[in-house]
C-alpha cells in the first residue's frame, strides 16, 4: 500500500453542524480538535509506505484512531466502530458523516508498521507539539519519573509447560514447513504428548514423577534438534524461527551427561537477563522486584509537574524486566533533551540516583537528579567510621581516620562491576593497636581499614547528596515525585497498562508511547473542562487514626 495524501484536514460543514447539535456541551475528541487542531499530518509517516501502490488509509488520522483508542480502552473492532458511527469521532478526525471508516485489521497493519521502524515515539511526539504551542507544556521546570512492570500478553506458564509448550511450538511450525519429513522422522509417543496444548492440571503432581516428565521431555526436545541438524535434514529447517527458540531453550534448560539428557542445575543456568520465559513472545524475561515476580517487561513514565498547566508525560521508556532503574537516568535525559523537554529538576525514587549518574545529569543535561542516595554499604554506615566519617586530601591523595591515622596507599583499580575507584588502604601499624578496629573494618580478621572511593566529582556529589536529603527541606520538596503514582495508576485504569496487548518488546513499546499519548490527551481535556485532579484517597480506617498518632508518625 501506498501513502497519497488527501483532502485539505479541515472539518466537512456538515459533520461540524451536527456534531454541534449533538454535543452541545462537546466531548474529549471534540474538544481536543478544537483546542489543538488537527495532531498529525499523513506527511509524518510517509517513510512507512511505499511510493506506489493502492492508496492506504490517511495515516494520521490512523495514528489518531490509535490514541483514542487507548483512551477509551477499546479492542480494534469497537474503534473501527467508532470511527464509522461516532459523530465526534467524525468531527475529530475531519471525516464526512457518510465516510465508511476502514475495516478493524487496518489498525493491526499499522501498528505493524509503526513498531517496525520505532515510530511511535511520533505519535507522542505530535501531541506534546500540539501542547506546546498552545501554552499547554512547560517543561524546563521540575519533572518526575517511576517504572512498574508489565506482563507479557503470552500467559505465565511453570517449567514443564514451558519447555513442552517450546517443542509443541517447534512441531507445530515443522509440520507446515516439511509435513513429510516430521512425518517420518517422528516419534509414535510425540503425538500423543505434544498434539495439544501443555497445561499443569496434565502433568503428575508427585515431585518424582515431574521430574521424570520433565527429563522425558528433555530427551524429546534433544532427538528432534539432532534430527533437525543432521547432515542429511533439509537445510530450510534450520532456519526456522521456532527451531532457533527451542534450540536456545534446550541450552539454557539441559545437558548431556555420559549420553543422558539431563536438566541443568539453576547456578549452571544463565542469568535471567538471557533466560527466555515463554516461546511465545521471545523478548520477555522474568522480573522480580522484592516479592513481586512477573515475565515481560518494564515501563518507564517522566511527566512534568508545573502548576497552572496539565502534568503531561514527556516520556516513556519500555525495557525487559531485567534492566534496572538505575541505568535508566541517561537514557531518559537524552529522550526528553531530543524533545526539548528537559527539566531543571528531576525527582525520581531511590532506584534512579547514583554518583555517576548525578554526575552524568548535571554535566550533560544540566539537569539535577534528586532521589533518595542508596546507604553506604561501608562498616558502621552512618555511625562514627562510616566513610563519610573519613576526611579525603584529593590533592594530597590522603585519608584521614576519625582517630588521626592517615592513608599510607592510594592506588586507581576497578570494581567488581568494572567501574572506576579509588582503592586507599592505612597501614596495619596504625590500625592493629587502634581499640576501634574491630568498629572501623568489615571483616573481622582484618587487620587494617579499606576504602575504595569514587572519583572525586562522584565522591563530592554523593556526600552532598546524603546531608540535603537529612534536611527537613528536602523532605518537603521531595513529596512532589510521589505525584508520578497517581500517573501510573491512571494508565493501569485507563490504558490497562500493566499488560502488554501484544508480543514482543517493539510492539509493547509502541502499546505504552499511545498510553502516554492517550494519557496526555485526556489530561489537556480535563484542563479545558476545568475538571479538578482527584484527591489522594484515604480508607475507612485510616481515617480513624487519633490526630496525635499522625503527628507520631510525621516525626518519625
């Protein structure tokens, strides 16, 4: 299909008279026309067609189905609907009253589209535009940002039915690509175990006998790769996706030992980072965060947070579950700088911050990253010889002991995650007869203290860092971030944002920037209805709490 713009995007005359008479007090789609115009031009996505061919529906009006889409939560078919029976929907995509839409399976075919060349970064990137033109995004003040996580749209599944389900898929694709050949070459059990769908409730319950199942299956899953790789196997087969997965999960999940499959022990696994889930959607990977544990992937969502305006998201981020918050800073500065959405200040939780990244903010961005500073890991953190209880000559290269003693080594090494220190060390003349040693150093038969310090710039931040966020001051200011929340769960409720709707980390990205973008559009209709923010909600319960204790636990 080919891209051919048309028409002139004003509003046939006729749709505005009855859209008029049938919202006399307008609607969000109405509404955000009128305020912001038309969001996105056809010419915004030309690169995605093809010079010739049938035209394709308009594009941007496409990418805004897709937007109101998500605002009101609705499947492919009802926004299809939509768009052929909804007089404001009509009104906001500029459509005569008569215009037949498109079939639904158009809206998959361009999300197709979009998540194949990242283009739905546009589609935010067209309503913050729109915004800012009208006064409606101040962003070089203060934003704030926090992450939840998403579930895979593939269904969580135990270990035998993942590794079952993998061969199951594997067969199954074989038997389209080379019917004859998986006829010959299969084994008679195979399609009594793998002819339908793996479910726990089939597998035995006894610990034993799964793991008999399991190596069963194991051994299964090993003699069809064998056959597959053979020299006299056709070469097609090889080069099946489904082939390449169950290859891959056998890896992580088995070894041969003296001719016998058997299943690796977890340390012998790799990390999860690599560890495929599901062979369904082979881009997920399992997360765990404190109890919480879920396979997919992670969402992160910068909003601003300036008065007299709406709150809108200027960015969101989608990750596999595995990546931590704290790498994240950097990349989220570079995605708002490419938007010219930079803030001042930048409040995030306590998995953002560290020295470098502070560092990294203020030098590349000029931005202030503030969130609580992880504690020292160092002896006696925040006691009398924590580290920040040593005084650092940076010219001098010394160290300074709360009891006097000064450094005798200072040397430049690297961490155990390759990172840049400083490792200083005193001398054991000097520490073995302090009384304090045994408080002073980590291990208890060391016989001197150690400190690996950051560089200097780091170091400086980071103690800056941790006396600001003592204060009651800060305190105060930090209560602005816990507002990010309130967006999170808006895109849970609204936009279903803890599932992804599709497979695959693409097209799950695609899911969340129309999340944000749908988020932003109903947050500018809110404001243009003068409809005030909801209230921070109080059980029941809570609400019998004495007033003393409440002051208890604001000292606290």
């Amino acid at each position: 299909m080919s891209m051919q713009p048309k028409g002139s995007g004003e509003i046939p005359a006729e749709t505005v008279r009855v859209a008029r008479a049938a919202f006399p007090k307008g609607s969000l789609a109405i509404r955000v026309r009128d305020e912001l115009g038309p969001l996105f031009s056809d010419e915004a996505f030309a690169d995605l067609f093809p010079v010739r061919g049938k035209p394709a529906w308009s594009p941007g009006r496409l990418t805004l189905v897709s937007v109101l889409q998500f605002v009101e939560s609705l499947t492919d078919r009802q926004a299809a609907e939509a768009v052929r029976a909804r007089i404001d929907w009509k009104y906001a995509l500029g459509l005569e009253l008569s215009d037949p839409g498109f079939d639904f399976s158009v809206l998959s075919e361009f999300r197709d589209r979009l998540a194949g060349e990242d283009a739905g970064r546009r589609v935010l990137d067209g309503i913050l535009a729109a915004a800012r033109e009208k006064g409606l995004l101040k962003s070089a003040g203060r934003a704030r940002t926090d992450s939840t996580h998403v579930l895979s749209a593939a269904r969580e599944m135990c270990w035998l039915e993942m590794v079952s389900e993998t061969l199951r898929s594997a067969l199954n694709t074989l038997a389209l690509a080379a019917p004859d050949w998986l006829a010959a070459a299969a084994e008679p059990d195979w399609f009594r175990h793998y002819a339908t769908r793996a479910e726990d409730s089939r597998f035995p319950q006894a610990k034993a006998k799964r793991a008999e199942v399991g190596q069963r299956i194991g051994a299964d899953g090993m003699r069809l790769l064998q056959t597959v790789f053979a020299a006299d196997a056709p070469p097609i087969l090889r080069e099946v996706a489904e082939v390449e997965v169950l290859r891959q999960v056998w890896v992580q999940h088995f070894h041969q030992v003296e001719g016998e499959v058997r299943r690796r022990d977890p340390k012998d696994r790799p990390p999860g980072a690599t560890r495929l889930v599901t062979p369904y959607d082979t881009e997920a990977r399992g997360g765990k965060k404190n109890d919480l544990v879920w396979d997919g992937y992670k969402v992160h969502l910068t909003e601003t947070c300036e008065p007299g305006v709406p709150n809108l998201v200027t960015n969101v981020a989608t990750t596999v579950s595995t990546t931590q918050d704290v790498v994240m800073a950097g990349r989220i500065h570079a995605g708002l700088a490419a938007r010219d959405c930079l803030p001042a200040e930048h409040w995030v939780d306590a998995g953002y911050p560290s020295a470098s990244q502070i560092v990294a903010a203020r030098g590349d961005h000029h931005v202030e990253l503030l969130g609580p500073m992880k504690s020292s890991t160092a002896a006696q953190n925040g006691g009398p010889f924590s580290q920040d209880a040593f005084t650092v000559d940076w010219d001098r290269e010394q160290v300074t002991c709360p009891n006097g003693a000064v450094s005798t080594q200072w040397a430049e090494r690297r961490s155990q995650q390759g990172l840049p220190v400083i490792r200083v060390r005193f001398t054991p003349a000097d520490c073995r007869p302090c009384p304090h040693l045994r408080d002073c150093a980590n291990s208890p038969n060391a016989k001197r203290r150690e400190l690996n310090l950051r560089r200097r710039d780091e170091h400086e931040a980071v103690r800056r860092a941790r006396a600001e966020q003592q204060t009651d001051e800060w305190k105060e200011r930090y209560k602005i971030r816990a507002g990010v929340e309130g967006t999170i769960a808006q895109g849970v409720l609204r936009c279903g944002l803890r599932r992804s709707r599709y497979r695959g980390l693409a097209k799950t990205s695609l899911q969340h920037q129309l999340t944000g973008a749908a988020i932003n559009l109903a947050r500018i209709d809110a404001h243009l209805t003068s409809t005030p923010r909801a209230p921070t909600r109080t059980s029941h319960f809570a609400r019998l709490r004495p007033a003393d204790q409440n002051s208890i636990d604001g000292a606290k």
